[in-house]
C-alpha cells in the first residue's frame, strides 16, 4: 500500500511540501530513491518547481500586499524585522540565500518583494538557490539512505568489532585490577 501511494502520489507530495518548508519531505523523498521507489533526478524537479513557484509568487505577493500583510499579521511583522536586517547589510547573498535559514524561508521573499528589488534581480538570484536547494536536500536523503545501507551490511562487522574491543578492555580492567 505504501509503495503504491508513493508511486501514485510520491512526486506530487514532494512538490506541494517543497512549497512550504518541506526540507523534511525532500530528504524523506531522497532516501526513498536510494530504496528505489522514486527516481532521485523527478524528486529534485519536483522540490525544484515547488520551491520555485513558491518563492516567485511570494515575491509578487510582496511586492504588491507587503504592508498589508504585516499591519493584518504582527507576528510576520516580527520576523520581518529580521529580514530587513539581513537584506540592508547582506544584499545579494542573503536574497540567494534566505531559503536556507530556517523561520524566516517563507516570509524573505515577501519582504524581498517589498524591497524594491527588480524582479529580474529577483529571480536570477532565487532559480539557482532553488536548484541548489533542491539538489542539496534530495541528495542528502539520498545519501544518508545509502550511508544507513553501508552500515546494515557492516553492522555483523560493527557487531564483531565491538565484541572485541568490550573483550580486549574487560581483559584490561581484569589485568590492571588484578596487578595492584
């Protein structure tokens, strides 16, 4: 049942949750390629398009009812502080790199919006961080799966191993214990 939701559903639930914060579904997404019930290269379109879109039409939701916004919503108004903050004194970098901070992802590019920033500007910052963003968290799923594969067919050896330390440091505490 599992694998026919993911197969049915799998990459639409990746792109509705790559456009909120959706880093957890991305990377459970990722892992779930290594297991081979999705295809790593589809996931990362889809977080892609989904955090893409998202942060587009945030931007314009910006630039057009920004104020609105945070006169209706004191709590965005809060955070909003912070992303101005960040804007005046990292410009360009912190435009490319908002979606990476967490608790402020969704409400940067509606500031960013409010700031005057050119949509052009705008989005030949956000399309590369999005794609980035994208790559980044389906393949660190992707590779954790595999990394937690690697140690289930070493775990006899991890087994084996710690066997033979907890042998060799009981040996050790037998022998010290017995020389005084």
């Amino acid at each position: 049942m599992f694998e026919h939701f993911i197969e049915s559903y799998g990459y639409c639930a990746v792109f509705l949750f790559a456009c909120i914060e959706g880093e957890l579904a991305v990377l459970t997404a990722g892992f779930l390629c290594q297991r081979g019930l999705m295809a790593l290269h589809f996931v990362m379109l889809a977080a892609f398009l989904g955090t893409l879109i998202t942060e587009q039409c945030l931007f314009f939701v910006g630039r057009r009812y920004g104020l609105k916004l945070l006169k209706r919503y004191p709590t965005l108004s809060e955070k909003s502080d912070k992303v101005i903050k960040f804007l005046k004194k990292y410009d360009s970098s912190f435009i490319f790199g908002s979606r990476f901070i967490y608790g402020i992802r969704n409400i940067s590019p509606i500031v960013i919006g409010m700031a005057e920033i050119t949509p052009f500007r705008f989005s030949s910052l956000n399309i590369p961080a999005a794609m980035i963003w994208s790559v980044a968290v389906a393949g660190a799923g992707y590779i954790f799966a595999d990394f937690l594969e690697v140690a289930r067919n070493n775990l006899q050896y991890l087994q084996v191993a710690a066997l033979i330390i907890f042998c060799g440091a009981l040996l050790y505490f037998i022998r010290k214990k017995t020389s005084t």
